[in-house]
C-alpha cells in the first residue's frame, strides 16, 4: 500500500500540483519565475494555432468514437485515415494490427 501511494504521490500528483503553480509564473530555464497572473491564458486565448490544435482533438474525437461504434473494415480504415491526417499514422496503424479481431496475434 504504502509503495503504490508513493508511486501516485510522485508520479501523479506532484507533475499536477507543479503544472498548476507554473501555468501561473513566467519560468524560464535557469531562473525563477515570476507570477504574471492569467496572462499565459490570455496569450493562448488569441492564439491561432491553439484554435487549430482544439479543432484537430475535437474532430478526432468525434472520428474515433464513430468509427469505433461499428466493427467494420472499412470504419478501421476511416480510423487509420483521420489518423493519417492528424499525423499520428504510425500509432493508428499499430493500433489497428494489434486490434485486429480476425486474425489475433
């Protein structure tokens, strides 16, 4: 019990107590950071690319929890697709093979 705490306790919850104190702090390597309140979330607010990362998720989401409704081959090739068009092709054509319930490893 108490090696599976320490392991929670180091491994989980300090990396969320740390993330939620630097998002606040303007951290650079090398130098302590200085509080700048919310205006990291400000700058993401209005920044493009993180619209585009937040759309990319969200429609890959939408395209995986489709697709994995059906056991179909042609829904496994729409999940390897979109995979291929947010650029993680590798991992979803790992995922595929190792899923593959007609010819199981």
């Amino acid at each position: 019990m108490v090696p599976a705490m320490a392991f929670l306790l180091l491994f989980l919850a300090y990396p969320l107590v740390l993330g939620s104190i630097l998002c606040f702090t303007d951290v650079r390597i090398g130098r302590p950071g200085i509080f700048i309140d919310l205006e990291n979330y400000i700058w993401m607010w209005d920044d493009p690319v993180f619209w585009l990362s937040v759309f990319n998720t969200m429609l890959y989401t939408v395209v995986a929890i489709v697709t994995s409704f059906t056991d179909c081959d042609a829904c496994r090739w729409g999940s390897i697709m979109a995979g291929a068009l947010f650029g993680s092709l590798p991992l979803v054509i790992l995922y595929a093979f190792l899923s593959n319930t007609m010819y199981p490893l």
